[in-house]
C-alpha cells in the first residue's frame, strides 16, 4: 500500500486541475483547502452551495470575520469584486442544470468505475448527504 | 393599510399546532437562523412537530471539539438552532440532508432520540430537498430528478428514463408554517436577506401555508430597492423585528 499523501499535497494536486476561467465548486473539508492553490495567473470563480459566486479567500482576521459569508463548510471567507448571492434552488439549479464545469468531493470509498462513497457508514446512519449527490450527479459526463 | 408586522415572537408562532410541518431556513451555524422564532416555539413547548432543516444541528450542548485542521468557529451572539426543538422532545420527524456526525462525548439529540424510536429521519439530498421546497411554492405537486437513481436515496421510488437518464420521482414538500431569517423588510413583506445567509430562507419564503419572516430591521415602503428585492412580499405573511440585531435578539 502506497503511502498516503498528506491533506496539503492532496490540495496542491487538485488546484492543478484548476483551468483558466473554470466555475468550481469545492466541498466540505480538505477540498475547501485547494482554493489555497489556485495556478497563478488563472481567474477561477469558486461556487459555493449555500448560494454564492466568486467568493475569496478564508477569513483569518477578526474584522474580516462575516457570519453572513460562509462558505459550504460554514467557513467564513472574504468577499471579492463581482461576488453574488442566491438561494438554494437556485443554487442547486446550477449544481444540476451541469452548469459547474469542476467540483471536488471529498470521499470515503471510491470504485475503479468512480462509484463514490461519502456520506453513511452502514451501522452508523442515517449519515449527511449534504449536497453531495447532486453535485456528483451535475459534475458527471 | 397592509400591515404585516407581528409585535412579539410569542404572538407571532401563537397559533402553530401539534402535529405542525416547520420550514426552518438557515445553513449551519453561522448563517441566517431564526433563532427568536425557534426559541419562541421552544418556549411554547408544542410536540409532534415536523421540521424540515438543512442542518438541523444539536440544540445546546457543550461547544463541540475543533478539528485540529479546521478554523476555529464562532457562533453569532444568542444564537439557537432547530436542535433545540428536539433536544426539548417537540420533534417526531426531521426532513434534512445534514444531521451531521455526533462527535464523542458531544450528546446529539437527534441520533440519541432516532435510536430510541422517538424520532424519524427523511434523509434528502440537499438539492432535492430544495427543489421540493421550491415546487411546493410554486404549486408544482412533484417532479422527476436525476440526483438518486441507483443509490440508497433512489430506493422505493419511482423511477423513469427521460433522454437514456434515469430520474426518480419526489413530491413538493409544503410546510404549514416556514420560519425565515433575513436582514429587512417593510410592512409588505418584501425582503432583503445579507451575502449567503439568504440560503434556505429564500426558498421556503412562501412554501407554506404561513411564512413568518424574523429581520434585523423594519423599514419604510419604498426603501428597499425593487431591482433588489430578494423575496417580493407576497411569499410573506407576518414579519417580527429584532430589537437589538447587534446583540441577536
């Protein structure tokens, strides 16, 4: 068994997917970190599910700390020039209506075919599907 | 002269009932929850409720350990979740797409109440759970999804190929009460919600038979912008102000 890569490498190696002008879409845990890395001189506009467009960077300073700007793991992050809000039909209507062209999941199992598990661990339900079916569904093809 | 403001938050969820099927907007901690109308329910103690949450979340209970990798969280000021509601035993059924994980040692009333056969769990994916929320406003009975075939959440249901896609069936999901948080209204009902806090209270503004929206401020007709309003007034039937927004009350 190979060594496992560390949550940091893991997020460098993803930013690399990142392509110019590409709507992404990163989930809960060490996806949220790959914004850290984005390619430089790449405009990217990160899509969050909790309805928000083009948001930046994680909040790391009190003053700059927004309980009304989070992003999907209720981190707060920072605003950006031409960030916008909707609800989550909306949002989800993005999601599904394959308008997101990259969205990163985090996992517990996945299939040589890309069959993904990651949201219940049979004896320990009902789990947390959040968002995540929609979005594998709307990133396939 | 249309007025739809409500003095108090005990008036204003005076007549939910046993039995009552709850919107509650919100998306996690940190993000537009109507925590005065939640805690006026609670005091209210009515059971047997229905809540339908994204993130329903552990009423109160001991600030949860941070994960070491995570940035450490802070909740607004007299914040509750719906939690609350079934930490008080209110709640026989709970609609959600993220109950979350109980942490160790972190009591969650949910898993702890589901266990012992007083509660049930719907589990739905967020963007279905959202889009039955949407057609219940919209007064579209059901519709067909591709989120769910060929998983556990696609079981039982109806499923029909649409362009070589299988695609199952979910049914509008209406509330008799949707309890909404946003940032102002007028005496109308029009509202404006603040960045992402507008989440799920967007859509279940005008998805149940009462929509009772929670602000931070009333304003006057005229002062919200009608290129930008987020929910046009006629999905709302009472609004109640906070009466210090800064201190969460």
């Amino acid at each position: 068994m190979p060594e496992k890569l560390d949550e940091q490498t893991m997020a460098l190696r993803v930013a690399k997917e990142f392509e110019e002008g590409m709507i992404i879409n990163l989930g809960f845990g060490i996806p949220t970190q790959a914004a850290n890395f984005i390619p430089e001189g790449k405009e990217v506009i990160f899509h969050a599910e909790n309805g928000c467009l083009g948001f930046g960077r994680a909040a790391i300073t009190e003053e700059e700390q927004d309980f009304n700007l989070v992003n999907a793991s209720g981190q707060m992050v920072t605003p950006l020039p031409g960030m916008c809000f909707f609800e989550h039909a909306e949002s989800f209507s993005m999601i599904r209506g394959r308008h997101i062209d990259l969205c990163v999941l985090g996992g517990l199992q996945v299939s040589e075919k890309g069959d993904l598990a990651n949201w219940v661990i049979p004896g320990r339900e009902p789990g947390s599907v959040g968002g995540a079916m929609d979005l594998a569904f709307g990133a396939a093809m | 002269m249309i007025n739809k403001v409500v003095e108090s938050y005990d008036e204003v969820v005076a007549d939910v009932f046993e039995g009552a099927i709850i919107l509650i907007g919100g998306f996690g901690p940190a993000n537009g929850t109507p925590s005065n109308l939640i805690r006026a329910l609670y005091a209210k103690g009515t059971k047997g409720l229905t809540i339908v949450m994204n993130t329903p979340g552990t009423g109160r209970q001991p600030p949860p350990p941070q994960f070491a990798n995570m940035p450490k969280r802070k909740s607004p000021p007299n914040y509750d979740n719906g939690g609350l509601l079934i930490q008080n035993h209110q709640v026989s059924k709970v609609i959600t797409a993220f109950p979350g994980t109980p942490m160790p040692g972190v009591p969650s009333p949910l898993h702890d109440q589901r266990i012992a056969g007083e509660l049930t769990v719907e589990m739905c994916p967020q963007g279905t759970m959202a889009e039955r929320i949407r057609a219940a406003r919209a007064g579209i009975p059901a519709f067909f999804t591709p989120t769910g075939p060929g998983t556990l959440l696609g079981e039982g249901k109806e499923i029909r190929e649409f362009n070589g896609v299988p695609a199952c069936l979910e049914y509008a999901l209406k509330g008799d009460f949707s309890f909404v948080r946003a940032y102002k209204a007028d005496r109308r009902g029009n509202l404006v919600y603040k960045g992402t806090s507008r989440n799920f209270n967007a859509t279940m503004a005008g998805a149940s038979t009462v929509t009772i929206a929670e602000v931070d401020y009333l304003v006057e007709v005229g002062d919200i912008d009608p290129e930008g309003t987020s929910t046009p007034g006629i999905y709302v039937d009472r609004v109640v102000v906070r009466k210090n927004p800064e201190e969460g009350i």
